[in-house]
C-alpha cells in the first residue's frame, strides 16, 4: 500500500474555498485526506499538530474533529488527540446498504424523468477500464468517483447527491487498494456501472434492483477482499 504523504502547505486553507467557514473547510480537508489514505491508521493526530500543517488555529481543527467523530470516520481520545477509524465488514455493510438504496431510487428518478445524457458516464467508464488496464488504481479510482457525482448530478437533487457522495468517497482508499491487488474483482464493478447506463439508456425500470443488488454485492466482496488482506 503506497505510505501516506503529507499535509498542505501551512497558509494553503487560507487560498481555499471562500465561501466557507474554516472550520468547514478544514473537515473536507481531513474527510478527504481519511478517504484517500493520507492519514495513516496506526497513528495518533493531535489537533495542535493538524493546525500547524494547515496554517490555522485550533478552534477549526477542534470543530472539524468533533464532526468527523460524530460521523464515525475518526476515534478521539480527549487529552492525548484522535486516530483514523478502521474500516470493519459491519461499516462496509451498512455504507453499502444505504449507497445502495439511494442509487437505486437515483435510477428510478433518472428514467422517470427520461434522462439520457450519459456520456459523462461513459467518459468515466472508459476512464476507469484505462486506471485496470494500464495498472494505474488512482486513476481508477477517480474515474469511479467522476461516475457516481455525474450519476447523482442527474437525479437534479442536491441534498441527495451529498448523501450519496459521503458513502462512496468514504471507501476510495480500498478501492484504490482493490485496484491494484484484486483487478478481476474491480472489473466487475466497471461492468457494473456499464449496466447502469445501459439502463438509463433503454429506460429498463424493472430491471433496477437487481443491478444495483448485483453491484453492491460486488462492492461488498471487493472491499471485504481488501480488509481482510
């Protein structure tokens, strides 16, 4: 597994998203960072240590960590600081089947509303056969994630898209993971959402649920796969 790296350069949140508070800010900054393994696992995060690398104070460290505690993504240790949470089978079942329930009323939405702009989708498909074939899992990886925001980006409901997106970014590290130990497994996950556009694309109502069945169930193998090493 490639070793985590580093932060962003101290004064680097300071050039970011204006439009939100610090302390917002600095939680997309972990969350993301969790999910893409530049936090490591074994390791303990004090929030003086996470301010200094980010160029800010305390106070939006402090609020950004309270949040991802309540989200289950880190473990706190009042008086000492926090370590990433590690991924179980439980946590992969439950984030898998709410992913999965809301992507399927994503489709039924999508073909009710005759929605037919799939070549982001495809664009992302292609992508993600490209990350396999030439062995490249972050490439993968994005490709998969580029899909899944422009699937949801069809539904047309924001709240909805932000849902989804907490559930699939949360596993981008395995995945990425998958992609390089277990590419047979992953390629399934590629014929997967080839299924889904071509549902969208033949507007297959009825035919819903047993892909989106099929394609957790996938999911579920390929990140039990890798946690389990």
């Amino acid at each position: 597994m490639t070793q985590p790296t580093t932060f962003y350069k101290q004064g680097k949140i300071e050039l970011g998203r204006p439009y939100l508070s610090k302390g917002e800010y600095v939680y997309q900054v972990l969350k993301g960072k969790i999910a893409n393994g530049y936090l490591e696992r074994n390791k303990t995060y004090t929030i003086v240590e996470i301010a200094e690398n980010l160029g800010v104070s305390r106070t939006p460290v402090g609020e950004a960590v309270k949040i991802l505690a309540s989200q289950n993504y880190i473990i706190m240790y009042p008086g000492v600081g926090f370590k990433v949470k590690e991924l179980t089978i439980e946590d992969i079942q439950e984030n898998l089947t709410i992913a999965g329930a809301l992507e399927e009323a994503v489709l039924r939405i999508i073909i009710k509303n005759k929605v037919t702009e799939v070549e982001p989708l495809q664009r992302a498909n292609e992508k993600s056969w490209k990350g396999i074939k030439d062995q490249i899992p972050e490439l993968y990886t994005q490709a998969s994630i580029d899909f899944h925001i422009a699937l949801y980006g069809l539904s047309c409901l924001p709240k909805l898209t932000e849902i989804l997106q907490e559930n699939v970014l949360v596993h981008e590290l395995w995945y990425r993971e998958g992609a390089s130990r277990y590419p047979k497994s992953i390629e399934r996950l590629i014929v997967d959402h080839e299924a889904i556009v071509d549902l969208i694309q033949t507007g297959s109502y009825n035919q819903i649920a047993d892909v989106i069945t099929n394609h957790v169930e996938h999911c579920e193998e390929v990140l039990i796969k890798v946690i389990k090493g």
